[in-house]
C-alpha cells in the first residue's frame, strides 16, 4: 500500500513539531535536531519537516511504497508520464536508507517515489535536482501587477495593495 509523502521546509524545528503534533494529534515517529516525521494512517501519510536552511514552505512530494514490486510499478508510471526521470538509487536521506526516483511535474513541483529500506545515524546528502527542472527563465517581479479578474457570479474582483510595492513612509 502505497503512501503520500509530504516535506516541509520550517524555520523553528521546534514550534514546528508543536503546531503539527496538535494538528495531527500524534507526535513524530522520528524526531532529530533538525528534522521530524509523522507516519500518519488517518490520512495515510508520511509528513516530514526540516530545518536545514532552505526556503520555508513545501519542499517536494512523494509516493513512498511498501514493496519491491510497488516501487517498480511506480517508476514505470514516472517512465510513461514523459517528464525527465531522475533515479537516484540507493542512498540515505531524511535519517533514512531508501531506493528513490526524483521527477518535476508540469508546474515544476519535485516528487520523489521511494522505498524506506532501513534508518540511518545522519540525516544523507541531497541530489542536484536540476537535471529534472526545465531551465528557469528570469522574470521581472509580479508582485505589484494587479491580480487578474476572476469571472464569478456573485463577487468583483477586489484591488488589494501589496506591501512590496506601498510607499516608503516620509
């Protein structure tokens, strides 16, 4: 049976752990000084955060399987969606030892799809996912455009001002 991985990237591990052990009324299954994970059935999924200096915010997704024979099966669906498939292998990550793939969706959103094979003492070394991601061309910030109207029956399109762009108090 296969799992929905979810990893979030925090800024404070700790009131991180607070807020998602209320939420999902349990506390981590795996906790380090840097990184904790809940192995949730209701829903069935395996949540992880870290504290390792990146932007916070979602991280990557994945499918994490119970099998051999799953995770072949699930890389054969990675194969025909078209994207560029990164097999990684073996290798230890997130205090764990695993067999995984790496690919982007359209959008650019990183999945992995895994099979957990054993803990590890440290927490591994992250892959260059750039092969996957299609080049990101440099754009001017949209921050201060104006949101596009939405078509709906019942509100109009409202102008909110932005932060970035209010003026500089004098």
């Amino acid at each position: 049976m296969k799992r929905l991985h979810v990893h979030v990237s925090v800024d404070d591990l700790a009131q991180s752990v607070r807020f998602y052990s209320t939420l999902f009324a349990a506390e981590p299954s795996v906790t380090k000084p840097d990184y904790a994970k809940w192995m949730l059935d209701d829903p069935r999924v395996n949540f992880a955060i870290s504290a390792r200096g990146r932007t916070p915010g979602l991280d990557h997704l994945g499918i994490q399987v119970e099998s051999p024979a799953e995770l072949t099966e699930v890389y054969g669906r990675l194969q025909d969606s078209g994207a560029a498939v990164l097999e990684e292998g073996a290798t230890t990550c997130c205090y764990a030892k695993s067999e995984k793939s790496w690919v982007a969706d359209p959008a650019g959103l990183t999945w992995e799809t895994f099979l957990t094979t054993g803990e590890s003492t440290d927490y591994g070394v992250s892959i260059d996912l750039a092969p996957i991601h299609a080049p990101i061309e440099v754009q001017t910030s949209a921050c201060c455009a104006p949101p596009a109207p939405k078509a709906s029956a019942c509100c109009a399109p409202v102008a909110k001002a932005d932060a970035c762009c209010a003026e500089p108090a004098l």
